[in-house]
C-alpha cells in the first residue's frame, strides 16, 4: 500500500512510520507533506528520499477549501492508498476528509474520546488522571472522533509536568502508529491496545 503523510512540525511520529515501512511491511512512503515549509519533518522525510512538499496555508487566510485545494495536488500526484496524519495541526474540512474517509488515520496525544483538541495533556493533569496515553483513529468529519483503532496508555505520576507527560506519551505514539499502520496496510481494522 503506498502511504502518504502529513506533518506540520518535528514529524517524530512521521519519522517512527517511515522507520517501520521497511522489509516486508504491506505499506511504503511514497510522500511527505506539510502546512508549513519549515517544518524540520520534511528535510528528515528528503534525507529518507521520500518525495516531500510544503504548502504554506497562511497565504490562504481563513480560506481553508483553498488551501486544501492546493495541499492535495502534491497529495493525490503520489497516488496514495492511505493517508496518515502525524502531528498535522490544521483542521481538515468534510469535503477533504471525504475524498479519502476509510483510508486516513490520526494520531491524537489522548485517550479519546477523553480530550478531543488541543492542550491535552494539560486538561489530563488539571483533571488530576492518574492515566493518560494516545490513540489513533479513522478520521471521519468531526474532529478527533473517527472510529479507533489502537490506544497506548501511560501512567501520570505525582509531581508530572505537561512536558514530563508529553514526552511519556509521544514514546508511545511512536510505538503504537507504526503497530497500527501495518495491521491497517493489511486490511486489519482490528483495535490494538498497547
Ligand atoms: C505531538 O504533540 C504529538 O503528541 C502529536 O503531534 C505533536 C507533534 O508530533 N501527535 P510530531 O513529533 O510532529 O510527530
């Protein structure tokens, strides 16, 4: 299966998927593309030689149609089977999400359906969990609520900061994606807890 991802920073998690879709794995890189042209992940994914492109959304202000319109050229040009989303931090319209529902995955940094959003991990501790973690899912039409497909969970331990817990889970991110994307890339919708 070819598979194409889409980062808007560090790309740690795109990084973990690529390392993975090695050897005999069902699913191969065929690109890597962001929001943001700076973004360090698409440097990391060339080094790899894996085809990159960057489309900078702030041109495009609020119109959001239009710069999914011109992030997708590069996208279907590489002629994905699935689409992986890895620390993409735009939200993407019904109509994008359509073209490609039952075949686009997400990472999200919590245990869904708790903590759909942003500052996740900040709402974890605020709420004093004791149990924190990540999850990937389908992605459907309504943020961070698409069918789920595998959760990691970690321990919130006494004392924790927001950036002790968010390096404890963005471990297993990079534990769990790649585990879910080759069941995937085999047709295994199966859920897998870590
Ligand atoms: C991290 O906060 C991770 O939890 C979430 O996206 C952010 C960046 O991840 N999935 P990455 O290093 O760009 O994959």
């Amino acid at each position: 299966k070819r598979v194409a991802v889409l980062i808007s920073g560090g790309g740690s998690n795109m990084l973990a998927l690529l390392r993975d879709m090695v050897g005999d794995h069902p699913g191969r890189a065929v690109f890597v593309g962001s929001n943001d042209p700076t973004a360090p992940g698409l440097q990391r994914a060339a080094e790899l030689g894996v085809a990159v492109a960057a489309v900078d959304h702030r041109p495009f202000g609020r119109d959001r149609a239009a710069f999914e319109a011109a992030m997708l050229a590069p996208i279907l040009a590489s002629e994905p089977d699935i689409l992986c989303l890895a620390g993409f931090m735009r939200v993407l319209t019904p109509e994008f999400v359509r073209r490609f529902e039952g075949r686009m995955l997400n990472i999200h940094p919590s245990l869904l359906p708790k903590y759909p959003g942003l500052h996740t991990h900040a709402r974890a501790l605020a709420a004093g969990d004791t149990e924190a973690g990540c999850t990937v899912h389908e992605v459907t039409a309504e943020l961070d609520a698409g069918p789920i497909l595998g959760q990691a969970r970690v321990p919130v331990l006494p004392g924790d900061t927001e950036a002790a817990l968010a390096e404890r889970v963005l471990r297993q991110e990079h534990r769990l994606y790649p585990a879910v994307l080759r069941r995937y890339a085999q047709g295994d919708r199966s859920r897998l807890d870590l």
